[in-house]
C-alpha cells in the first residue's frame, strides 16, 4: 500500500489525543489494521472512519475493549443480514414484476 493512503499513528494519536497503545490494542483485537513502515506504525484512510468510531465508543462512552469487539461484531453482522435483506427484495421483486 502506498504511503499516501496512510496517516502515522502518531499523527492520529495526537489529533485526536489517545495513546498509540490504544490503536495497538485495536490492532491486535483484530477491530483495525496497522502496517509498519519502517519504523513506524501507520493506519491505511479507509481505517480512518473506524478507528474514529472507536476513539468515541472508548474514550467518550467509556466503553471497554471487549465491548469495542461485541459492538463491532454485531454491527457487521446487522450490515450482513441488511445486505441480504436487499438482496432478496432485489429477487422477491423479479417475481412480483410477473
């Protein structure tokens, strides 16, 4: 991935002042993906919108680690099955056309 679609976790970490052991934990839940460069531990842009997400659920909810991985699990899930919902609408609707 090229360094253009990356922001450091530094950079991250001070704008939205949280400690970077906070994007590792996430990394490590599996909750976000971090790539090392170098040196240095970046966070690909379409990270950005979840990483975000978890910054609020944790530091302004207070919401605990293992609470940021069941609230993301069930949020796939509903977008899973959201999904599939309009996925059978879109076949239910050939046959309602007839």
């Amino acid at each position: 991935m090229a360094t253009q679609d990356m922001i450091t976790a530094q950079d991250f970490c001070i704008h939205h002042n949280v400690e970077i052991s906070f994007i590792q934990s996430l990394n490590e839940s599996g909750l976000i993906e971090v790539t090392q460069q170098e040196e240095t531990l970046c966070v690909p842009l379409h990270q950005l919108p979840q990483l975000e997400k978890m910054v609020r659920l944790y530091y302004e909810m207070d919401i605990n680690m293992e609470g940021l991985e069941t609230i993301t699990h069930l949020l796939n899930r509903m977008n899973e099955m959201q999904q599939e919902i309009v996925k059978l609408q879109n076949r239910l609707g050939v046959y309602e056309e007839e």
